[in-house]
C-alpha cells in the first residue's frame, strides 16, 4: 500500500514535468493567435472537428516545439535562477524521453492539421517548428540577432490559423503575422533587460548582455513598438474591421508605445517590467477587438 501510495505522487509529478516542457502558459497566446486568425479568416465556429484540429494542432507543434528548445538548451537553463528548476536542467527528466515527447507532440499536431484542416496549415506550422527549434534555439549562443529571428515563428500562429480556415494566405495573413512579429519584439528586449545578469551567467549575448548600458535595448523597444502603430491600424484601412477596431487600437498601442518610450527614458527594472506585462496584456485586447470589430 506504500509503495503504491507514492507511486501516484510520483506519476503525477512526471506527467506535470512533460507538461512543463510544452511552457503551456507561455503557448497560450501561441493557441490564442492561432485562433484569432482562424476567426479573422472567416473560420467558421461551427465546425468544431476544424476548430478542435486547428486550435489543438497548433498547441501541440508550439508545446513539440518549446519542449525541443529545453532538450537543446538544458545545460545553460541549469545556468540561470529562473530555468534551472526546469525538468531537465533539475534532473527530473532526462534528455532522450523529453526528445521523444518533444517529437510525439509535434508529429500528432502536424497530423491532426494536416488531416483535419488541410496541408497548407500543417506546412506553416512545421515552418514554425523548424525556424524556432534548428535555427532561432541554436543560433540564441551566437548572436543577439537570434531575438529578431525568434520573433517570426513567434509570429505564425495567426498565419497558421488563417491557412487551417481558407486554405490560403493572402496578404491579410501576413498583415496579422507582422502584428505579432513587431509586438514581440518590445516583449522581449524588456524580458532581456530585466534577466540580462541571467543570460550573461548562461553565456547568451542577448542585447543587453553585450551593449550593457540598455540604450540599444531601449532604442529598439521603442522603435518596434512606434513601428507597431501603423500595422495595428491597418486591419481597418484593408477592410478586415471597422472604426470601433481602429480607434480601440489606436489607443491600445498608443499605450504599449508610452510604456516603451517610459522604459527608454529610465531604463529601470521596474518600467521594464510594466513594459513586459503590459505586451502580455496588450495582445488579447488586440485580438478581442480585432475579432469582436470584424467586417
């Protein structure tokens, strides 16, 4: 009876550690994107097995992916406070069966988007997969570039979902791609800034790490968040929304961008911070408006 009695808690804390490696809460606005641009598209709420496909498929490549970027980067995660009680670097799983789950979970969320919205939908996201995992992960030790090119599987997700709803990608598709792709960069030149001694210590050469002083990091928070502007708005000027959209917009990024600009101006941890929860919640709003506001 013991013996079995801790066997359950010892279950349940390797299933929780699989989870962990998929970063679910991080890939809730992955699977939140995804569904904004099936909406966007015109994806119809009724069909639930394409919604259930879509929705869930994309889960599972984004959770293959992040589970992929631990397995890679599991000895400078045991570097830094905030990741080494991660599974891996904390010894809880090891490297082969986290490879296996990081692979099981990205070939059924291929499968399920290929076989249950179409081909097109499934290539995206195993664009998104191999962009995140082969080169942004890998190319995170060599280059503080490795940011910007993280930010375009980052900004899939909409691509993915729209391809799952019409089967192709015209240029609103990727409208709502460089949506995604500009609001990440501010999000996380601040999540670099606050954890700049961390990625210093685990050997990344994120901005801040080698231009210590933060003005290029502050600099292209703003910069990103300005260029953010105009793209936010032009959803309306292409006639996916209306002027409730537009003006909602208008005043969401007018904030994200005040957040920056503060950020520049003091460089601080705390404004860094406001800065990153703000992007969080910055995000959702855009989405909510964009979907509840659509032509």
């Amino acid at each position: 009876m013991r013996s079995a009695a801790i066997a359950v808690p010892a279950a349940h804390g390797r299933a929780h550690d699989f989870i962990a490696l998929g970063k679910p809460r991080l890939n809730f606005l992955v699977v939140a994107s995804s569904l904004a641009g099936y909406a966007m598209a015109g994806g119809s709420t009724g069909d639930v097995p394409l919604l259930l496909c879509t929705v869930v498929g994309t889960g599972l490549v984004a959770g293959g992916a992040s589970a992929f970027n631990q397995v890679i980067e599991r000895q400078p995660d045991g570097l830094m406070r905030r990741t080494r009680t991660r599974p891996l670097p904390d010894g809880r799983l090891q490297p082969r069966e986290s490879l296996v789950f990081a692979t099981l979970a990205s070939l059924a969320g291929l499968a399920l988007l290929g076989a249950g919205a179409n081909l097109l939908s499934a290539a995206v996201a195993l664009t998104t997969l191999v962009t995140y995992a082969a080169i942004y992960t890998p190319m995170k030790r060599r280059s503080s570039f490795a940011t910007v090119v993280g930010a375009i599987p980052g900004a899939l997700p909409p691509v993915i979902g729209w391809a799952a709803a019409r089967g192709s990608l015209p240029a609103e598709a990727w409208l709502l791609f460089a949506i995604v792709f500009l609001w990440q960069l501010p999000h996380f030149l601040a999540i670099a800034w606050i954890y700049r001694e961390d990625y210093a210590r685990a050997g990344f050469p994120m901005l801040p790490v080698i231009e210590p002083d933060g003005r290029s990091t502050a600099r292209q928070a703003v910069v990103y968040a300005a260029a953010l502007l105009p793209v936010s708005l032009a959803p309306t000027l292409m006639g996916l929304t209306g002027t409730t959209y537009f003006y909602g917009a208008l005043a969401l990024t007018v904030l994200f961008l005040a957040l920056a600009v503060q950020f520049a101006r003091t460089r601080g941890i705390p404004d860094a911070r406001r800065l990153f929860f703000g992007s969080i919640i910055y995000l959702p709003l855009l989405w909510i408006l964009m979907i509840a506001n659509r032509i």
